[in-house]
C-alpha cells in the first residue's frame, strides 16, 4: 500500500511490514500473523506526583506506589488494568 496518503502513516508503514512479513502464511497461521497487537504508539505511563502538597497524603501516596507497581505495562489497557487491581477500593473514583 502507499502510505503517502494514508491519515496514520506510521500505521501504514507498520501494517505494510505486517503483510511482508506474513506474505508466505495462509490461513489461520496468517491471520495470527497479521493479528499481532499494533506498536503505532508508545505509550508512556503517568509520573508519580509530589505528594506533600496533596490534599489527600493517603490516596497520592496509594496512587504513587501503583505507578511504581504498574510502571513496566506497555500498552495504556495493560496499565489501567494494573492500576485498577492495585488501587485500594476506596481510592478508586466513584460514578
């Protein structure tokens, strides 16, 4: 494909070396292939913040210590994960 007037050329470029790379699979074994998760974006997780000037110590040092927990996930889903089964239950937003 010509990814010079594609919108995400990064994308382009990276599902281009997707279908090079699985050119000589068929089947289940190629869509497998092509399934890999997409690396288009690096994504690099929260700094812990300065929790002397919180308002809430407890609730910034329960934060600060699930980004130290959570801070080797590479993809923002892993890392929501992580940061949801370390947070206490009552540090946790309320809907």
């Amino acid at each position: 494909m010509d990814c010079a007037k594609a919108r995400d050329k990064v994308r382009c470029e990276s599902l281009n070396k997707d279908i090079e790379a699985c050119r000589d699979k068929v089947g289940d074994e190629w869509r497998s292939c092509m399934h890999q998760p997409a690396s288009t974006a690096k994504f690099t997780p929260p700094k812990a913040r300065d929790c002397s000037k919180a308002r809430n110590q407890e609730r910034c040092a329960a934060h600060t210590a699930a980004l130290e927990a959570c801070k080797d996930k590479t993809s923002r889903s892993e890392h929501s994960k992580c940061m949801a089964a370390q947070l206490p239950v009552a540090t946790q937003k309320k809907n």
